[in-house]
C-alpha cells in the first residue's frame, strides 16, 4: 500500500513538471520582456543606424494587423537632415538631431471612399515599429501628427505627399544617449471585468 502512494506521489509530481514545463515552453518571455522594456526615447547619439536595421523595423511596422488587411500604411523614411528640420518644425527638436526618422502616413481613400480603420492600422504600425526598435538596441518616440494641422502641413509640405495621403505620426529613432526606463502603467483600476 505505501509502496503504491509513493509511486503514485512520483507519477503525480512528473506529470504537474511537465504540464508546468509545457506552459513555460509555450511563453515567449524575450517577446514578453520587451513588450514591458519600451520606452519613450527622446535624445539619441550620433551612431548611424544601419539599413538592416532600418528594414527590420519596416518589416514590423507591416506585420500589424490591419483592418480588412487592406494595409493602407504607406512610409517615409528620413535621413537628410533638411527634411529631419522641417519636419521637426518648432515643436519637435528630437525629430532635427535623429539619425533616422519614419513618417508613418495612411492612405485614407479606398475605392473612393474614405477607409474609416487607417488611423487604427496606422497606430498598430507604429505600435510594432516601436517595439522592433526597443528589440533592437534602439531608441524611439511616437510623435503626433494627425490630426494637428500645425503638425500636418510641414510634414505634408516637406515630403510632397499627395492629397488622399496623411501623415500619421513621426518617429525618431537613434541609439539612446540617456538612460530612459519604461514606466510601470499598470493600473488594476482601469479594468473591468464582465461589465463596467
Ligand atoms: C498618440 C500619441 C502621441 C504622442 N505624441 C507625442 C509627442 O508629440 N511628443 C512626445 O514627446 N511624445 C509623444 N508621445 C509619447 C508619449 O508622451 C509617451 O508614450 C507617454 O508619455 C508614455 O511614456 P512611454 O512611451 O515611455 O511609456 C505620444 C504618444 C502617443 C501614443
């Protein structure tokens, strides 16, 4: 009889390692970790970054998901830094000192109409496009654009977009020259469960 516990202690005890083995296998802490690592990043230093690593960001930026999948994102990515200025107008002196800059803007018409989701499909963008630059070693900030006119009209002005073409946000992206740290928002007050 006790021969017959213990042997079912021992099965007991292997089956809860792998089940708890199993669920551990399933998490990806590294994506996890950096989920929770990014960070606003405002002041960059002069190091390049590399088109690998310029590609790898748009790659990100295009994995979001997307209304319809209709992927109504379009990209301006900007290193002369006459253009960086402009866009960086008065407001934005981080924009001017970036080593790269990516203009997110949506193509709002769609079979003539106008597509109601661009702005949520550009901020999914954005979104991925931050956390790939985190991944990376990078430094970056999402900055308003749509829907100020005051922030609209340079970026409009300065990269010639067309008419049914709006600039979404403005990201700066550099390696970071401070030690920025992500901040806990973890609020249990803003959830609620099964109804408000
Ligand atoms: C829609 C949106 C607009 C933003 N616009 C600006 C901006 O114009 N300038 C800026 O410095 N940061 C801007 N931010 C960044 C926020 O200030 C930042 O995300 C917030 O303070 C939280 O800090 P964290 O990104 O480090 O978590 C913007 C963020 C979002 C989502």
């Amino acid at each position: 009889m006790k021969r017959a516990l213990f042997l079912c202690g021992i099965l007991a005890a292997t089956l809860l390692a792998f089940i708890t083995m199993d669920a551990s296998a399933q998490t990806n802490q590294a994506a996890l970790d950096n989920i929770f690592s990014r960070k606003s990043v405002r002041s960059y230093t002069e190091e390049a970054v590399t088109p690998l690593q310029i590609e790898t960001m748009l790659k990100a930026a295009m994995s979001a998901p997307t209304g319809m999948n209709v992927q109504p994102w379009r990209f301006v990515v900007v290193t002369e830094q006459a253009t960086k200025e402009k866009l960086a107008g008065g407001f934005n002196k981080m924009i001017a000192k970036a080593p790269v800059v990516f203009v997110v803007c949506g193509q709002t018409i769609r079979n003539g109409r106008l597509n109601g989701n661009w702005t949520a499909d550009c901020a999914a963008a954005t979104e991925n496009l931050l956390l790939a630059a985190e991944a990376l070693g990078l430094g970056a900030v999402w900055t308003a654009c749509y829907p100020y006119d005051d922030r609209m009209n340079p970026a409009i002005e300065a990269l010639g977009l067309p008419e049914d073409v709006k600039p979404y946000c403005i990201i700066p992206v550099g390696h970071p020259a401070g030690k920025d740290k992500p901040k806990d928002k973890w609020k249990p007050e803003n959830i609620h469960y099964e109804k408000w």
